[in-house]
C-alpha cells in the first residue's frame, strides 16, 4: 500500500509545554482553555462551525518517536495490546478528543477541556454530534473498574523514552 502524508489545518495552543502532567483524558481537563491557529488556507473551512457548542479535534501526536503494539497505559500496571488503549505510542501517532467551542475570530479559535499539548500540529475538525457520536449499550473493557481515575490521571513520560 502506498504511503499516507497529511498536512496539518493549523496548530493547537494550550497550556501544557511539557509531556508530564496533561490530563490523559478531556474529562479531566475541565476548564482547561486553549487555542486553535487555523491557517490562512484553511480558514474557509470554518464557515458555519460556530453554530456547534463541541468539535472532534484529531491530530498528530508530534512528540511520539516510537510506536509499541503492548504497552502499559497510564491506568494500568498490565500491558494491553495497542489498540485497546488510548496510549500515544501508535503505529500511526493520531490523538482524537472532544472540546467545548467557546469562539472563533478569524482564524484562531477558542477551546475549552483541553488535554493536548502546546503546539500540537491539527490535522482535522468535525462537529461533534450526540445523535451520531453518543453510543449506547457500551462496553469498556478491562478500563471497567478504572473509569473513576480518568478525572484525576495525568500523565507521566512512560512513552517518550
């Protein structure tokens, strides 16, 4: 198969200058203010987005240097394959979260319940939509008994080494 190559919408700003210490979920980034820089090229594309009170931010986990198919995540002590996890460390590194649209002016966006670090290239918005994006019936896994830490968990540098 032929290489995948994405160019970035714009850059992320947020609070966090350093890998140690996010919030490893939104959940536990409530309140948590960032900004979006989308770039001159793009900023068409934001037409009529106001109008949503949340957006799907996916981007590229820039800091990654090395992908693991086991890892151990930061709610447990027992590796768990890749793909069951939420961990950076992917074959392709792709973070995905939900923030809260405070305002756009221009071509910067406000954010809020922000868990991604400062100057994280962007590679795609969509508007989140709970008729589609809310699920029902779900399972969760081996994060079952875990879900309470997703509030309080941050993260530590496990995966930069």
């Amino acid at each position: 198969m032929n290489e995948i190559t994405f160019k970035p919408i714009g850059i992320i700003y947020s609070p966090f200058k350093t890998i140690e210490n996010i919030p490893i979920q939104n959940i536990g980034a409530k309140g948590v203010k960032g900004t979006i820089e989308i770039f001159k090229e793009f900023v068409t594309g934001l037409k009529d987005l106001d109008g949503f009170s949340h957006l799907i931010l996916i981007y590229h986990l820039h800091k990654v240097i090395h992908d693991s198919l086991l890892v151990k995540p930061f709610l447990d002590t027992v590796e768990h394959g890749i793909f069951a996890t939420r961990s950076p460390v992917r074959p392709n590194p792709i973070g995905l979260t939900v923030v809260k649209l405070i305002e756009i002016k221009n071509n910067l966006i406000t954010i809020e319940n922000l868990d991604i670090l400062y100057e994280t290239p962007l590679l795609d918005i969509k508007p989140y939509l709970p008729m589609i994006d809310d699920m029902k019936d779900i399972r969760i896994g081996w994060l079952n008994d875990k879900i309470e830490q997703f509030e309080t968990k941050k993260s530590d540098n496990r995966f930069i080494n």
